[in-house]
C-alpha cells in the first residue's frame, strides 16, 4: 500500500538567482500538522506563476521517496531532505511506471486523479542552485505526478494512498513522459487520446503527433 512520508507546503518567495530575481513557490517545508486539500492546492502552499503552475490538474504534486537514493548517489554534496523537488507529498509506493493516468485515489479523506507527468522549468535550477539538474531530471525519468482534486479533504503524513479505480486505458506517467519526450508509439498514443483525466494540452499534443503518425502509416 502507497503512503504518505512526508507533507510539504510552501508560499512564494523572491530569491536572486544569477543577478536576477525570482519569484518561485517551488520550496516546500515539511509539516507535521494535518492539511486541507482543496481544488487548487493544500493550505499554507500557492504556486507563483500560474501560466506554467497550478491549476486543477497540477493541485496536488507528489514525489516518490524512492527516487531520493537515485538522487543521493548522483549528488553526494548536497542535502536533500523530503520537499526538494517542490512536492507536496513525498509518496513511498507511487511509481510513475506502475501508476495510469487517470487512476483514482483516496488519500486521507480526499480523492485525487493522476494527470499528467512533471516537466521542470528553470526554477527546479534555482531550488538546487544548478541549472544542469534541469537536464539530469529529464534524463532520469523520475518525474513525479500530478493530480487533480476530486474530492476535498483532509491529508497528513502517515496517510494511506488507496487506489479506488484504475483507467482501462492502461497508459502510466512514464508512458506519457515517454511520448513527450519524443519516443512515439501509435499504439500507446491511440489509447493516450482517449483518458479522460489527461490534462487537454497533453491531449492536443498527442492528437497532432498521432495524425502525423497515421499519415506516415
């Protein structure tokens, strides 16, 4: 069974990165108190650019803990405690290869639905001072994943992360990454255009590569 290790919030900060100033919401604290999910995001957290953050399909970000070994090995200098990706939940259990876009969860007593992979902008760079972690997050695949809210509630650490239904379109979050990324295949793609929880840009996307695809065939 999936779990929650960790609760993370965070309001934006200006910080100065490379002479400039930005303005980020990507660094999360841990919490111990239990928090309200709502539509957009938990209590006590808010995204900074909403062109590119946030939104009902990106309420809710989480990160596997797993991923943190792979991390610790490739950057052996660094701390990195749980929130360093800007998640809200650092999950253990949540794989992108195992979970579909469009599975349902109960999480506390809130119900969420996966929508889409995390592609990072510059401002993963400015969270880890680096901005080649941009590159090495892609090469790693180890995204994380969005959901959007269904249901609001209550979470906390320690909180079961319970699948209610699985999408029969049988397409994981890595999948989706995978044909973001440019690795197409016209099968995968088919059954992508057809989840319901895929957040519409993704769908738009796919829809175009899929009748270049045909028209190749």
């Amino acid at each position: 069974m999936a779990k929650v290790i960790s609760l993370n919030v965070g309001l934006p900060r200006t910080v100065i990165f490379h002479g400039q100033v930005v303005t980020t919401g990507i660094f999360k604290e841990p919490v111990k108190e239990r928090k309200k999910l709502r539509k957009l995001n938990l209590d006590g957290d808010k995204q900074a650019d909403l062109t590119v953050h946030g939104g009902l399909d990106k309420a809710l970000y989480a990160y596997p803990a797993e991923h943190y070994g792979y991390w610790k090995k490739r950057l052996p200098a660094m701390k990195l405690p749980w929130g360093m990706f800007g998640e809200n939940i650092t999950a253990e259990g949540l794989l992108e290869d195992q979970v579909n876009i469009g599975d349902m969860f109960r999480v506390g007593s809130s119900e969420v639905v996966a929508t889409q992979p995390r592609m990072p902008c510059y401002k993963l760079g400015v969270k880890f001072g680096r901005m080649d972690i941009i590159r090495q997050f892609m090469n790693s695949k180890l995204t994380g994943i969005y959901f959007r809210v269904i249901k609001e509630g209550e979470v906390g650490v320690g909180d079961e992360i319970e699948l209610i239904s699985r999408d029969g379109n049988n397409v994981t979050v890595k999948d989706i990454f995978r044909l973001a990324t440019g690795e197409h295949d016209i099968a995968t793609l088919r059954r992508a255009v057809h989840i319901e929880a895929l957040a519409e840009g993704w769908r738009l996307e796919f829809l175009e590569e899929l009748a270049k695809q045909e028209r190749i065939r």
